[in-house]
C-alpha cells in the first residue's frame, strides 16, 4: 500500500479503461477519475485509487464492551470507541447517518495517525479498541495500520457485515470480536431500506465464525417491516444450523430515526417474543435491547439454567461464572474472557 503526498492508496481494487473497480465489498464500485464509490471512502485519482476516509476520525469514546452490543466478550469491561465517516449502506432508518450519510465533504472529521489513535486509547487506559458508529469495513487500510501499530490492542468491530471474502477473512487475522448487524431476513428488506443484498451478510457472518472470531449478532426489530414471526424464526434456524445455538443474538427495539420518523416504537412485548422464539428454537443466548428487563438481558447456564450473569442496563454482575464455566455445574459457557 503506498502512501503518495499524505494520499492513502486503497487496497481491493483493479484499473478499469480509465475507471476503478473496488473490490472491498459486495458492491463492486466503478469507479471513474474524480468521483467516489458508494460509500465516499474511495476516491478515484489519475494514478490509483485513493483510501479517501483514511484517518478521519468522526467520534471518540470510552464505552462499555456491552453497548456494543457484546455480552459475552470480556463482560463488564470497558473499551475505546473510534467512528469515521460513511458507509455501504443506506438504511433509512440509521440513527448514525450525520455521520455515516451525509455527503463526503460535509462530514466534521480530526484526521489521526494510527500512531495517534493507539496512543489516545492507551493513555484512557484501554486495553481493546472498537471500530464503530459507522461502518468499519470501509476503514480497512486505516484499521490494518492501527492494529500494525500495536499488534497487543484488542480489536472489536461493530459492522453490517458487508464486506467482500478476502479483506474479511485479512481483517479476522487481527480481529478479537465483532457484532453483525443482520438488519432483516429478507432480500426484498435489505433492498428496500439498506441498499444491499442479505446473502452477503449472511455469508460474512459465517465466515467470521468459522474463523474463530468471538461473534454476537443484533436484530433490529422494525414494527412491520422485519418484525413477522415467520421471518424471525427463519433467522433462528439460520444461527442454530448455519452458526451455533451458542452465538449470542440481540433482539433490539426500533426507536424512529432519519427517513423512518413515521414508524412507531418496537412494543417491549414484540422483542421478548423474539427472545421467546429464538429460545423455542435452540439457541442458548438471546436478548433484548434498548429497554430495561428484570431478566431477559441476563445470561443462563444453558445445562443448568443457573443465573451465569446478571445485568441492569450497563451493570454488569457476573453472580455464579468461574472463568468460562458456570459454577455451578462446570459447563464451559460461549465466554471470552
């Protein structure tokens, strides 16, 4: 990867007559001499394509591991938030979109040197670094030169999951953890109100598993839209058959945000009828999101159903875990420690 006057050059790509064609994600961008792929994280110059977001920082926060959301990655821990700028998507109803939607050049942004951004989480104390807010793919050489930086950073990314096989399967060498958005189960969904196809999420959720990358996956529940009790056991079935009746899933309420201000907010009732179902059909871990619960955020022993971890909100009680195990029966819980 070359680096020309503080230009960045991208990676996945290849010359096209006098295009660019990007090879990062799904949507194979051609890309003509001035203009910007899909996501206004590429840039087309005269000599090569240009990684345009590299080092533009939008966002900086220490969180907790479990707004990500990861429940079971090194629970009650804390990491440092990095967001850029853009994405591959467009859903209507993104919640981030000042940041990830908005034309290239209006975008507020600090450039930072991976260099710096590693010194900035170090110095809050921080042992992991979560790329997230937006979407992170679209930050590949910039995530790369970060994790080069200090190879000893744990790396979460909170992504859509729209990324092409070979960066993935590149990016899940230095990966600790990621959470997946599957925004939906069905194509028609994903093209109508993310721009985008679900058989390419759901094949970049696979492989992030198979390559034994801690993986937990959110379900944004949208009242109408993605909410059907036939669509929602379809996507169980896919977890238990295609991933493991381990990987956590997080049923999370829709809140009306950006182009859906007209849609109402998930019913409580609607999300722990999805933890119900996903339970029914197999899997272990299942919660709900962006609401308070007595329970239904808590993790169970799934041999014998003691209470493994106890949450309220942000609070974090590990009441009967030793290690990886449950203390009370010593099974070996889905828990990166």
């Amino acid at each position: 990867m070359a680096v020309i006057n503080e230009r960045v050059e991208a990676r996945y790509y290849e010359r096209s007559g006098d295009s660019y064609i990007c090879r990062l994600c799904p949507h194979n961008c051609r890309i003509s001499v001035g203009n910007y792929g899909r996501c206004g994280s590429r840039r087309a110059d005269e000599d090569m394509l240009v990684a345009y977001s590299y080092g533009k920082v939008s966002s900086l926060c220490v969180d907790p591991v479990e707004k990500k959301p990861l429940y079971h990655y090194r629970p009650g821990s804390r990491c440092f938030s990095v967001g850029g700028v853009g994405c591959n998507m467009s859903c209507k109803h993104c919640q981030n979109y000042a940041i990830s939607q908005l034309p290239s050049g209006k975008k507020r942004s600090t450039y930072k040197k991976p260099d710096e951004i590693v010194n900035l989480c170090r110095n809050e104390k921080q042992d992991a670094i979560a790329f997230t807010y937006n979407e992170p793919m679209i930050w590949f050489e910039y995530i790369m030169d970060v994790m080069k930086a200090d190879p000893e950073l744990q790396l979460i990314l909170v992504t859509n999951g729209l990324v092409s096989e070979e960066p993935l399967r590149e990016l899940c060498r230095v990966t600790d953890a990621m959470n997946i958005d599957i925004k939906g189960f069905t194509d028609e969904f994903y093209m109508k109100v993310c721009g985008a196809h679900l058989k390419d999420v759901l094949r970049s959720a696979e492989i992030v598993h198979g390559c034994g990358v801690h993986l937990e996956l959110t379900y944004l529940v949208i009242p109408g839209y993605n909410d059907s009790d036939g669509e929602i056991e379809e996507f169980c079935r896919w977890v238990r058959d295609s991933l493991s009746e381990d990987v956590p899933v997080h049923f999370t309420r829709f809140h009306p945000d950006n182009e859906m201000m007209d849609v109402q907010w998930t019913p409580v009732e609607t999300v722990m009828h999805c933890r119900d179902m996903a339970m029914e059909a197999g899997l272990n871990y299942a919660y709900v999101g962006n609401t308070l619960t007595d329970s239904a955020d808590d993790t169970y022993c799934p041999e014998c159903g003691a209470t493994v971890i106890k949450r309220l909100g942000y609070l974090v009680d590990p009441v009967s875990l030793d290690g990886d195990r449950c203390a009370a029966c010593r099974h070996r819980m889905n828990i990166r420690l």
